[in-house]
C-alpha cells in the first residue's frame, strides 16, 4: 500500500480518512539497499555494512522506522532503549497540572522546604480527592513531578518492569492470571526437593538463559526481524497521530459480526480508550487483564474500545517456543475470517468485557493509529488525542494510561461533577463476562461525590 492510498482506504464497510498535518510522519519508501536480500543480513558483516548506508541515505532526523531498521541491523538487544522505542506523548504534564490547580509550577507554593523538589499538597488540589491519591502515585500524600514520570528510568517503572518479567516466567497458562497451582508448580520446579528457596534459587528460575535475554527457542535473528518490520508485525511503519491531533476516524465491527462501531459516534459524551493488541504477543497477554481491571473500574465514565490488529509472533514469523508451550499457536491471517478466528481465540482466552473490535486484513486501524503489537490512546471528549502510549510492547502500561484517562475525565465537564472510582480488585466474576454489552447500553451516570470521605480525608491531611 503506498503513502497516497494510505491516506485514504475504503474497504467493504470499512473506511477510514487520514488528512496530512494530523500528526502523522510516514517514513516515506524505506527500503533496503539495491542487490541487499533480508537473508544476506544473517550475516553480521552484511548487516553493520547495510547500516552504514542506510544512516547515510535516511540522515537525521530519522523517522521512526528509519531508526528501528538500522538498530536491528546494529544488533539491537531489544530492549526497549533503542530504535523506534521511546517515551509515551501526554497533555497532562507537571505543568498542565500545576495550572490545572490556579498554582505557577515555579511558585513557593508549589516548592517544597528546599525550593528544589516541587509539589502540590492535598489542600491544593482542586479536583475530586479520589483523583489525587490515583496520581499521588508513591502515597506520600503530595503529587510531584515524579509521581507523573513513566520514564524507563524511574524507580516505580524499573521494578514494574521486574515484576511484570518474573509473572511472566511463573503464569504459564498465557491469560495473564497467575493461580495458586501455577505458584506451586513453580515453586517446586524451582526449589528442585527443596522445602524453601534462595535468592539463587529465584534467579536461575526467573532469569532466561537464552540469548538476549530471551527464553530459549523466543531469540529471532535479523532477517526474521527485518521481515516482520516491513510486514508490520513488530510495529507499524506508520507513526500514529501525535497529542492534540485529531484522533482518525473509522468504522470496525465487533469480532462477532453484530455490531458495526464507528469511532466518531462515541466521542463527545466521554473519553475514549483505545486498546490495540493481538494473541500471540505475550507481553499484551500478560497485561491484558490489567486493562480489563480499569475498564471494570471507569467504564460508567469513559468508553473502552479494543482493536485486534496483526499477529505479532505468528508461527510463520517471528515464532516463539513459549507461546506454543501455552497453547498460543496462530499463524499469520491471510483471510479476514481467518483473522477473526484468531480473535475468539483471544477472546476464549483472555474474556474480555469490553467491546473487541476486528481490524481489516491491510491493518487501515492499526496503521493509521500505529497500534501494531500493542499500543494504548486516550482521546478526549472534543475528538483529540490526549494520550498516546510508547510503542508495545515496552511502552504498553496500563496504569500510565489510567494515570491520562482520569485527568482526561477531571478536564471534561462531566468529570468536575463525579468522585472518580476507587480501584478494585480484579476478581473472576468481574473478568469472566460472556461478552460486551452494546455501547449504548453503558450506563454513563456520573457517581455521586462522596462527601463524608471527602471530610475525613481534608482532616487526616491536617
């Protein structure tokens, strides 16, 4: 498909219209070197000699994709540090915050004792309480700039990253909910007759020992990377609109047929959560349930959408032997029914409560949003993008995104009347729905403002 069809894509009922200046920086023809083949790369020679010429025919700055290829051909650990990976796109900065507040981020009041850490107190948020202990993210009880760092430098986000590659290694069933016989099985594999284990013991059974940090049978090597790139498998080549731009519109249907979603019908009356992933990447699985969590949570007071876009590790691509050992083997759909297929099994799997909308078989939705493997978007109650996550599957943090939709919720008019809801446990009534209701169904009630907690929470501050 070439940038000028892009642009503007008509399939079936599906359509979807891109205007230029929406954010959007296609990477224009990017394309290997003339006499170069994807399996001569295998060589490391090949590919550090094709790197050189592809950093001097696309010179900075680079796009996205531009950027990924030639870390790839670097010899990319796949990290999350280099390529087209980076830091997410928000509105609600420490700024936007600060003036949200009627405070100057450079104001005493907005200084802590040593005029160096800026902070905003419980009795200096003007919004509902309940939204200052969400982005009172350390429990402190004072928000600082901090609280709203997702940086992959940040202390919360570095242990959130441990924590999310140990659950991994020991949820083996691949739905992303760990049981109580998973916990045993592990620890009796790991503690090897033991009755008890070792830091060594947890490190020799939670650290792989595959190259690159990948389990064994997981590592790709670069033609298969360099393939699934231009196949748009590990990402879009597309870059998605930015924040402030206009959030495309398009029409899907729900995996089951029954209902046709048009995104421009949903958007005013509250924020829209956009949620792109697919079955066979297992860091979307393993975080799924976590977005089925905030959607039980806010789902009165924004509407959750989920895209189910291009498989990232089909059994014809990028395979991977962990996803096979849990029962995740689909290769890459040629047919739209063959990708539906794919997406009950999704659903059989992960039973999801909200709305699973199917993207067409060239990926116009995906594309257009960039949203392949994993991706989430917050857009506000005019239509633009509030919040737009890094790309998946490093940058897909679902409590990042919470930390957006609630200011995006405080920043509409129907949020200044409501107590945002506390967050609940998620339990298998909750995650176990046969399926979404119709949109129009959601009851949008705000929730009343809780007074009396309200009081109580102003006195235990004092």
């Amino acid at each position: 498909m070439t940038w000028r069809l892009l642009f503007a894509v008509t399939l079936g009922f599906f359509t979807i219209q891109i205007a230029p200046g929406q954010g959007y920086s296609p990477s224009g023809n990017l394309t290997l070197p003339k006499g170069i083949t994807v399996e001569s790369l295998a060589d490391p020679k090949v590919a550090a000699t094709v790197a050189e010429q592809l950093e001097k025919t696309y010179p900075p700055p680079r796009s996205e994709a531009a950027r990924m290829l030639i870390a790839i051909l670097r010899g990319s650990q796949l990290n999350g540090s280099d390529g087209w990976f980076g830091p997410p796109q928000s509105r609600y900065s420490w700024s936007w915050l600060v003036t949200k507040n009627g405070q100057d981020a450079q104001s005493p009041d907005a200084q802590s004792p040593d005029a160096q850490s800026p902070f905003l107190r419980r009795d200096q948020f003007q919004g509902p309480l309940n939204l200052f202990d969400q982005i009172d993210r350390d429990g402190d009880g004072r928000i600082t700039p901090t609280d709203l760092d997702w940086s992959d430098r940040n202390p919360f986000v570095m242990q959130s990253g441990i924590i999310n590659r140990v659950f991994r290694r020991i949820e083996t069933s691949g739905n992303g909910r760990l049981t109580r016989e998973e916990w045993d099985v592990f620890f009796q594999s790991a503690a090897m007759g033991k009755d008890f284990l070792s830091a060594y013991d947890l490190r020799g059974a939670v650290i792989p020992r595959g190259p690159m940090g990948f389990s064994p049978g997981d590592a790709p090597s670069v033609p298969v990377l360099v393939k699934g790139l231009f196949a748009g498998e590990i990402g879009s080549i597309s870059e998605g609109p930015s924040v402030g731009a206009t959030a495309p519109d398009f029409g899907l249907k729900t995996a089951d047929g029954k209902q046709m979603v048009t995104l421009s019908k949903v958007i005013g009356p509250k924020p829209v959560v956009l949620v792109f992933g697919n079955f066979t990447c297992g860091p979307f699985r393993s975080l799924y349930p976590d977005v089925e969590s905030l959607y039980a949570k806010h789902k009165n007071n924004a509407t959750f959408l989920m895209v189910y876009v291009r498989e990232a590790h089909p059994t014809d691509g990028w395979k991977m032997d962990s996803n096979g050992k849990m029962g995740v083997s689909v290769k890459q759909p040629t047919t739209l029914g063959e990708r539906v297929e794919a997406c009950e099994m999704f659903q059989k799997k992960l039973q999801p409560g909200m709305p699973v909308l199917v993207d067409e078989l060239s990926d116009p939705v995906g594309t257009a949003y960039s949203g392949m493997p994993a991706r989430l978007y917050v857009i506000d109650t005019q239509g633009k993008v509030a919040y737009k996550s890094g790309r998946g599957p490093f940058g897909f943090k679902p409590m990042e995104m919470e930390q957006a939709l609630v200011m995006s919720l405080w920043e509409s008019e129907k949020a200044k009347k409501t107590t945002l809801p506390k967050a609940e446990p998620l339990t298998e009534k909750a995650t176990s729905q046969p399926g979404p209701k119709p949109l129009e169904a959601e009851n949008s009630n705000a929730l009343e403002p809780q007074k009396g907690l309200r009081k109580w929470l102003r006195w235990k501050s004092k």
